[in-house]
C-alpha cells in the first residue's frame, strides 16, 4: 500500500491541458497552471519523472505565474517514441522548442527551469533561435552536461578502481529490469541514489511514486542517452541569464557539475548549493527553487528587454 504524500506533492487542477506536437510529430501532454496573462514559467522535469514531480515548485508558483509543465516524450502522458531514433539530446531540444511556440506568445518570453534531463533539455537547446527569444532567462537544477558517467557518486567510495567504478555505474544507469511496486526496500534505494538523508519518508514516497511510473523501456533507452551526454558545445551558446541550484549531497550530479556549468555559462547569474540535499532539489527544498526562479522573474522584469522582443 502506497503511503500518503505531502499535500504540495500533488498537483493543483490545471488552467488548461494540451498536446503539443513536435518536430518529429511526437505528442506531449501540456499542463498549465495559474492565471492566463501572469508571467511566464515553463518546467522541463528529468528522467523518470513527470509533470507531477514539479508539483511542490508549481504550487509555490501558481498564484502569481502561468507555470507551463510538459511531460518529456515517454514520461507521465506523453507517449514513448516508437523506436530508439526518437531518444536523443536533439529531440530533447526540439520538444522544449515545440513547447515554447505552443505557450509563449510572440513578443513574450519565459523564465525556463530544468531540471536533471531537463537541464540538459535547457543546455541542448542552446544553439536554437527559437528557443532563445522566448526565453527571458534559465534556472539549471541538479543536472549536468556531460561526463555523468565519470561523476556519478551512487557506489560507496571503497570502490575506488576507476574502470571498475564506471563499468558497475554505467550497469546501475542502463538497467532493463523493471522497478515493480514501491516497497519499503526500494524506497530505501531510491533515497540513497537520489535524495539526501535527512529527506522526509513522505517526500521520499512522492518521488518514488513518481519515478516508479516510468516505464522500464523508457528508463533505457534514456539512460542510453545520458550515458553518452555531451551538450558542452550548445551550453557556451546559451545567451539569456542563467541561474544554477545543485544540492551538496546529489549523487547522480554532484556539485562539480554545476561549477562547470556556471564557469561555461556567458551570463551566469549565481550558483546555490543546497546543503544535506540530494538530486531532488525541487522535491526536497521546493521553497529555495521556486524563490531562484522569483529571483530569476523579477531579473525579467527589471530588464524589459529580458522580457519582451524588442
């Protein structure tokens, strides 16, 4: 028997609901949240997650902001791609793309935060005019742009030979076995690989709800992608304002992710590092994401230029 979440973890009713088609035709599910005409948010969550995972941030958000949320191709209600052409960094970028045309009208631009694979959504998307005049400015969550394999912390550090480390956290990463039901055992796995330890058991259950969702097919094939990451050449492209959050105990990112991320970026707006958190950052700490993505808003709308196309 599941056990109950916290009340922010769930998602308020939507304004509107929409599929959105992309480059390639591929459909995915559209939520949006809060009053028509406020400012402009738009979330990319990460692998194995859903619309649902960003439900503490948009319920911290949804008063005062159009919080937009998409479901990426195979997650939540977007359906998965029929083959393993349709999982790569550029159709990331492409349905980032697709959802900003679909969301933000001409002459307006979003604040626009990912997180994980969203992140690497936000960074493959770098080099893409049509993302880049719609944005007004970028919040990177607990992800990276390459290397993960090289980074990943999951395996205690006794292990220390490099060759075994990688090989055994590239078999962790690539796994084709479903995750079944949630049960106090994979709880306890799940908050060791990804949350930090002193996360709430409630919190820890919202994640795992979520994450257990997502199809086995789905969390491969993904997983094949990010084995191979490397957006470092779109990232140095990105021009708006950027903002990163990583969390100090982040397993899967860890920190020197985000300090590679913030030295690559051309206008980088500050990197906050949450202590005791760990790649969960807008479940475990929603309050200090939603507030960087304020900060970011209020950046948007002390340079009119940030906001609007001239």
């Amino acid at each position: 028997m599941s056990r109950r979440i916290p009340a922010d973890c769930v998602l308020p009713d939507p304004a509107a609901v929409r599929t959105v088609r992309s480059a390639d035709g591929a459909e995915l599910n559209v939520e949006e949240y809060g009053p028509e005409g406020a400012p402009l948010v738009v979330l990319a969550h990460g692998w194995t997650c859903s619309t649902a995972f960003w439900a503490p941030v948009i319920n911290r958000l949804a008063a005062d902001f159009r919080v937009v949320a998409y479901d990426q191709r195979g997650h939540g209600r977007s359906p998965a791609p029929a083959g393993p052409d349709g999982y790569s960094t550029a159709k990331l970028a492409d349905d980032l793309e697709a959802v900003l045309a679909a969301t933000v009208p001409d002459g307006r631009r979003a604040v626009v935060a990912g997180h994980s694979m969203g992140g690497m959504t936000v960074m493959a998307a770098g080099d893409r005019p049509g993302v880049a005049a719609r944005t007004a400015a970028n919040l990177l969550v607990n992800t990276g742009p390459g290397e993960l394999i090289a980074e990943l912390a999951v395996l205690p550090a006794a292990v220390r030979a490099k060759g075994l480390r990688r090989f055994l956290h590239r078999q962790i990463l690539r796994s084709r076995l479903p995750l079944g039901p949630v049960t106090a055992v994979t709880r306890a796995a799940l908050k060791y690989a990804t949350m930090g330890p002193a996360t709430p058991a409630d919190r820890v259950e919202a994640c795992a709800q979520v994450v257990h969702a997502c199809p086995a097919k789905v969390r491969f094939h993904w997983a094949t992608v990010l084995d191979t990451l490397d957006v470092h050449d779109a990232l140095a492209r990105v021009a708006a304002p950027t903002a990163v959050v990583a969390g100090s105990h982040d397993r899967l990112t860890p920190p020197v992710h985000a300090r590679r991320i913030a030295a690559a970026l051309a206008d980088p707006r500050g990197l906050l590092e949450l202590p005791g958190t760990g790649h969960m950052s807008p479940v475990e700490r929603p309050a200090e994401v939603a507030a960087e993505i304020r900060r970011l808003a209020a950046l948007a709308t002390a340079s009119p230029s940030l906001e609007e196309t001239a």
